[in-house]
C-alpha cells in the first residue's frame, strides 16, 4: 500500500465514489487518460506504508 499527496486543486474536479461491500471506503477515480496529469499532481514523496507477501509456494525436490 502507497500513501502520498496530490493537489487539491487538481482533485477537486473528481467526485469521492464509495466503494466495498460495507459501503465505508471512498476514493477517487481518475481515468486512466488523465494519469499523466494525475501524475504531475503528486506533492512530495511516495511512501510505502505495508506490503502483502502471499504464502510462499513450495519447491519440489
């Protein structure tokens, strides 16, 4: 998972969906033809906040 800090005044002309079975995440959703800008719209640094490692497949002998 990545946490970082985009503009507010680039988000601000993107509506908040709510997402998930249980209705409680929300996010925006920027089309992929605006990822450049989206992009350019980053303020600082990308963190990497946790990871998933799946089980580890078992080697045959």
């Amino acid at each position: 998972m990545t946490k970082f800090s985009v503009r507010k005044e680039y988000l601000d002309k993107y509506s908040i969906e709510t997402v998930g079975a249980q209705s409680v995440h929300e996010e925006y959703w920027i089309p992929a033809e605006d990822l450049d800008q989206f992009n350019q719209n980053i303020v600082g640094v990308i963190e990497v906040i946790s990871e998933f490692h799946g089980p580890l497949e078992k080697k045959e002998k």
